[in-house]
C-alpha cells in the first residue's frame, strides 16, 4: 500500500531531534511520500534542505496567513524567485484565518490574493488554509480564477463542500476525522466523491484520537486512512489506492 501524506510540516523544529526516525515510522505506515508546505520566508532554506535530504518529500512554497506578522511586502516578490528557481509542487501554505485574533483581514486578503495569483501564473496547485473563513476563501478563488488546489484541514459545510469541487478544489481530510464529536465532518466524508479526498496529518499538528494530546507525525496518516475507510463502509486499499492517485494527480507527483 502507498499513502501520501498531502499536508506535513516535517521541517518543523519539532522535529529536529528525530527526523529521519520519523520518515522511517512513516514508510513503515506505507506513507511513501509527503507534501511539506512552508509557512514563512525565513524558513523556506531550512524546507528545501529538509526535503532534498530524503526521497518523496515534495516542498512547497509560500506565506500561511497565521505567520502575518512576519510578512513583509518583499517576500512575495521573492516567493516568485523560489517559485522560478525551485519548481514546487504547489504554493502554499496560504489562506485565511478568521480564528486567530489579531490577524488583519486585509492585510490576509492581499497576501492570499498575491499568492493565487501567482499559482494560476505558474499553472500551481494551491494549498488553503481556511479557518472560519472558508465563504471568504471560495469569494477569493472565484474572483482570481482559472485555480486548482486543495482546502486542508477541511471544516466547512456540505454545500460548501460542493461550491469548491466545482471550482476544482479538493478537501484535506485529516486527524479531526477520528473524534466522534466531528459529526458534521464525519457525515462529509462518508458520502463525498471519493476524487475530491486527499489524507493529511498536518503534523506536528492535529493529533488523532488515538494520540491525543501528543505530538502528530505522518506514520499517523494510517489512522486517518482506517476512520476513513471505516465511515465509508470500504476496504482501506480502495481509500489509500484513490486518494493516492487523486495527490499524484493533483500535484504531479510520481507514482
Ligand atoms: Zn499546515
């Protein structure tokens, strides 16, 4: 079996003590592959140098809207150069964030918007981070347009849901869907076509239940994998099989 794990910040200091033990936890978890996203320009060296040390670890570049404070108007002309220079699998981690208080709306607004713009320039997959502000996200795609992409940590409604497939959009499923208090979630996904789901961890974050509380890493994907399967009512190959080929396709991944 062959997972991607399509959202994990393996270059977080978190894991700086065992890195290459936890890359070995996850290919024992059959995670054969990981798209890392960046979350500020400082740390863009340290992700590409994390990634370039290993096989199946896929960079991907750009400013996450809950690092703001340390945006400056000159890093997304200079996320263009990394964008030139490095050939990513996406743009992102980008987004909105209506959850953290203290987060300028505006000032999100015009950092997203650039970033969008510059993956529809450079035919890039984006990756989302939607946080009570999933209606101003799809307001966001569909004004730039011409966008394909992936909202991770998926929280929205059903009918939200089925606004961002026709837009070309698929939703990051992850540890949330493991806590049975995700009733809203945990209905999406038993039901939802299969090609719009992509498995994250979002490690370090976002522990599963059966890690409550503790650090998350990518091996964890295989719970996130079983909850899945389990609420569909299929075989977990068929799960890993497709949504495997949906990251493949999605970020052009090899397979
Ligand atoms: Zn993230």
């Amino acid at each position: 079996m062959e997972l991607v794990d399509s959202h994990c910040h393996l270059d977080a200091p978190e894991f700086d003590r065992d890195r290459a033990a936890v890359l070995d936890r996850a290919r024992a978890a059959g995670v054969r592959q990981q798209v890392v996203p960046a979350v500020e320009a400082a740390e863009w060296p340290k992700l590409r140098e994390v990634c370039r040390a290993a096989d199946g670890l896929h960079p991907a570049y750009g400013l996450h809207p809950m690092y703001l404070a340390a945006h400056r108007p000159g890093h997304l002309e200079d996320l263009r150069g990394w964008i030139e220079r490095e050939r990513p699998v996406a743009v992102g981690e980008c987004g909105l964030d209506y959850y953290v208080e203290g987060l300028d709306h505006a000032a999100q607004q015009a950092c997203f918007d650039a970033q969008l713009r510059l993956a529809r320039e450079f035919g890039l997959p984006v990756i989302v981070h939607a946080r009570r502000a999933v209606d101003a996200v799809i307001a966001s795609l569909r004004r730039v347009g011409g966008l394909r992409g992936v909202v991770h940590s998926w929280s929205g409604s059903e009918e939200q849901a089925g606004q961002l497939w026709k837009l070309g959009f698929l939703l990051g499923i992850g540890g949330p869907i493991t806590y049975e208090r995700a009733r809203r979630l945990r209905r999406l996904v038993a039901t939802m076509p299969l090609e719009y789901l992509l498995l994250e961890t979002d490690a370090p974050d976002q522990p599963d239940a059966g890690i409550r509380g503790q650090r998350n890493e990518p091996a964890r994907l295989a719970a996130v994998l079983d909850a899945v399967a389990a609420l569909r009512r299929q075989p977990r190959e068929d799960i890993a099989r497709a949504t495997t080929a949906n990251a493949a396709r999605l970020f052009g991944l090899p397979l």
